[in-house]
C-alpha cells in the first residue's frame, strides 16, 4: 500500500468514527415528543427528534392543531372568554342554559293547552306573574314529568306543598279562612 491508499483509508475510518459519535451523541437527546423523556436512537442519514413514530405523529398533531385552534373570544350572552365551535357567539353553558330554558316554556304551554290557565289550581286565585309549575304526586314520590302530572299554581302554593301529596296538603289561602 501506498501513502495515498494509507491516507485515504484513514480519512475514511476518521469518518466513520465521527458518524458514530455523532450518532451516539444524538442518542443522548431526549425525545421531542409530548410528555416523553426517552432517550432517541442513533438514525443512519439524519438527527432523529423521537424516540418513535408515537411520538412523532403526536407531537405533528399538537403543531397541527396549534396552527388551526382559534383564539378565545367573550360569550354574547356571560363575557367568558372561550374558542367557540360554532359562529352564534354563544358559550357551550349558555347554550345548555338556554335549551333548558326553552324546554321549560314549551312544558309549560302544554299544561297550559290541556289545563286552562284561569287561576291557580289549588286556590284559584289570579296568577298575574304567570304562576309556576307545580307536580300533583312529587318526583321524590314517584311523580313524573308529564303535563298529566303538573299543574300551573301560585307561588305561595308552590312552596308550602313542598313534597306533600294532595291529601295530606291544603292551601295556605283556604286554611286561614
């Protein structure tokens, strides 16, 4: 062998040596994926970022999402800043509220409809604030949540019946009588 063969062959084995450091030096980074520590591997032609493709598909769907999330912006309806899913402007407890609300009034229209709204059921007197509903045999009782069971009554009424059935219970308004 000559100087030039000798030289060439150690400039190959001094780079070989380098490609090893280099990969034993990239197994000592940790991975870049999310809520992971382990250690990467050594990878033949580039600088590995993830111990593994787990961690490389979940940490492209954390970029993803992060360049799609859109910012927060307050509730029509509370203020609360948050990231709306849909374009109404109204937060997802606000929206719950309001169909609670709406299923209320339609429950109420239809004790109306099939009762009458003259007066009170138990005391007749006049509802001028529109009364409340009032459940004949109580939930706690094995009542249900049917227009059969629900009347339209006063507040008064309302709340000293509590969970009484109707023969234990009689109005206010007719006792004192």
């Amino acid at each position: 062998m000559g100087c030039a063969e000798e030289a060439e062959e150690s400039r190959k084995e001094e780079r070989r040596k380098q490609v090893q450091r280099e990969q034993e030096k990239a197994a000592q980074k940790p991975c870049q994926g999310p809520k992971c520590s382990n250690p990467v591997g050594p990878s033949r032609n580039r600088s590995r970022l993830y111990c593994s493709e787990e961690c490389s598909r979940a940490a492209e769907y954390i970029r993803k999402r992060a360049r799609t999330k859109p910012d927060p912006v307050p509730c029509r309806r509370c203020g609360k800043p948050v990231i709306l899913k849909f374009r109404d402007g109204v937060c997802r407890s606000c929206q719950q509220m309001q169909r609670t609300v709406a299923r209320r009034v339609t429950l109420q229209r239809r004790i109306r409809e099939a009762h009458g709204d003259a007066g009170c059921f138990h005391c007749a007197a006049p509802l001028p604030e529109g009364g409340v509903i009032d459940h004949l045999r109580p939930i706690s009782r094995g009542g249900l949540s049917t227009p059969a069971n629900m009347r339209v009554v006063c507040v008064p009424c309302n709340t000293s019946k509590k969970d009484q059935l109707m023969d234990e219970w009689s109005p206010p308004h007719l006792m004192a009588r």
